[in-house]
C-alpha cells in the first residue's frame, strides 16, 4: 500500500508561497511554526524537491529529535543540483534522493533511489513503502512539487497556514505551480477545518471522494 500523503505549506494573503527572488520568506506565525514541529513528528519522512532546496537550503529535522528518530528527508532531484554541502545531507535525520537513472551525481546518504523515463509519483511511493516501510510522507514544497502530487491525485490531506502578509508579483510561486492544468480539470477539495493560529489560520482540506 502507498504511504498516505500530507501536503503542508505556508502562503501569503495574497496567494504566494515565497517572493519573486524565489527566497523564502517569512509567513507562518510562532504558533504555525510549532504547529508544523508537531506534524513532522508525526510523519515518517519529509518530501521536498530540489527547487526548495537551492532556494532555502531547509534542515527539514526537528530540533530535539536525533538521527534515530527524526523522520527520513527525501529530495526529488531528478538532475542531481543538490549540492553536497546542502543541510538536508547533514547528519542530523536519514536522507533518500530520488534521481534519473542518467544522473552521475553520487551523495553521501541513507540512500539513492534511480527512476527510468519520466518519473512516476505512485510507483515511487510504492517503492519508498516496499524498500524503506515508509508509511507517511509531509510533503513541505514547493509549488511544482506540490502541484505534481495534486495532479496524480496522490494528495490525501492539504493544509495551508493563511498569514497576515502580501507578497506580490505574477512570478511568486504559489503552492500549485508548474505548467498548470485546464480550469475545468481544477482539483476539488473539501474544507475538514480551520483555526486561527497567531496572525494567520490554518485550513485543512481532503480531496473530494469521487
Ligand atoms: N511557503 C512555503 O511553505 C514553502 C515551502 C517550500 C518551498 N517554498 C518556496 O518554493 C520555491 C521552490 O519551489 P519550486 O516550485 O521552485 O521548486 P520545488 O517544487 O521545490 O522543486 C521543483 C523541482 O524538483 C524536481 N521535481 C519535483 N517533483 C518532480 C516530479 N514529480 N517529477 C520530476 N521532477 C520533479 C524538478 O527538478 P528538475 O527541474 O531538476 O528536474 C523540479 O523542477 C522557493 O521559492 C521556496 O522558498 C515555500
């Protein structure tokens, strides 16, 4: 069975998930942030693809966790850009790459797991649940990423923290980026919660059952 798929992310009032420089910038109140420290110890791994990574260069730990029992961070990186020196191959939680069966790049990590051709969502969270009993992923960014997992319909829970600010700019990723898809085949969700956390709220959804 594939492991079940969280997506969390963080966007201004206005819909962005970062600025035009594409640098991370601050969005999630004090409150949201320990919200989402508690949501990573509750996933066996974190999920981020590489365009996050030379972005924000994110540990994806939790502080007081050690290597033992952080959750495993996973990178999509299908051209090898991770550099070595990134903190997510840092020694503080297990890492697994996921890369194309033509990149030559090598890391010092848990593990790297080559795909052929295009890469498949579903059969590599078949493979991450068979080879590593990975049973839950919090996928954390950013927009193209978090939009491929919407379009295979592999999206079990999205939140997304509401912050008090406005970012601005039509080249400000949001959370569903990428090339998009026709209006009409928009994904439909149902609205499980909301809470205000600080300056901001956190709406819950679950993709509509069809
Ligand atoms: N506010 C938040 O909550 C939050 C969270 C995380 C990130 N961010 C922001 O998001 C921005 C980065 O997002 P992004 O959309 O540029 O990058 P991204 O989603 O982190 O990474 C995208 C890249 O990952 C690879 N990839 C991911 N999924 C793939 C798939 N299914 N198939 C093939 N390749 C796949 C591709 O790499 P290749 O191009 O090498 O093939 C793709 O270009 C930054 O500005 C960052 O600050 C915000």
């Amino acid at each position: 069975m594939r492991p079940f798929v969280h997506v969390n992310c963080a966007m201004s009032a206005d819909g962005k998930i970062a600025g035009i420089e594409r640098k991370q910038v601050r969005i999630s109140s004090d409150e949201d942030k320990n919200r989402v420290k508690e949501l990573r110890k509750k996933y066996d791994a974190i999920l981020v693809g590489v365009g996050t990574v030379l972005a924000d260069d994110p540990h994806l730990t939790v502080k007081e966790l050690d290597y033992d029992t952080n959750p495993i961070r996973i990178v999509i990186d299908p051209h090898g850009r991770t550099p070595d020196n990134a903190l997510v191959l840092d020694e503080k939680a297990p890492t697994v790459m996921i890369t194309s069966s033509d990149c030559e790049k090598e890391w010092d990590c848990e593990e790297t797991i080559h795909f052929e051709g295009e890469l498949c969502l579903s059969e590599m969270l078949e493979t991450l649940a068979e080879e590593i009993g990975i049973e839950s992923i919090l996928v954390e960014g950013g927009g193209e990423t978090i939009a491929h997992f919407f379009r295979e319909g592999l999206v079990d829970r999205y939140t997304v923290f509401v912050g008090g600010l406005i970012i601005g700019g039509r080249a400000a990723p949001t959370p569903a980026g990428g090339d998009g898809w026709a209006a009409e085949n928009g994904i439909k969700l149902v609205l499980k919660d909301s809470m205000v956390m600080g300056n901001g709220v956190v709406l819950t959804f679950e993709p509509e059952k069809r």
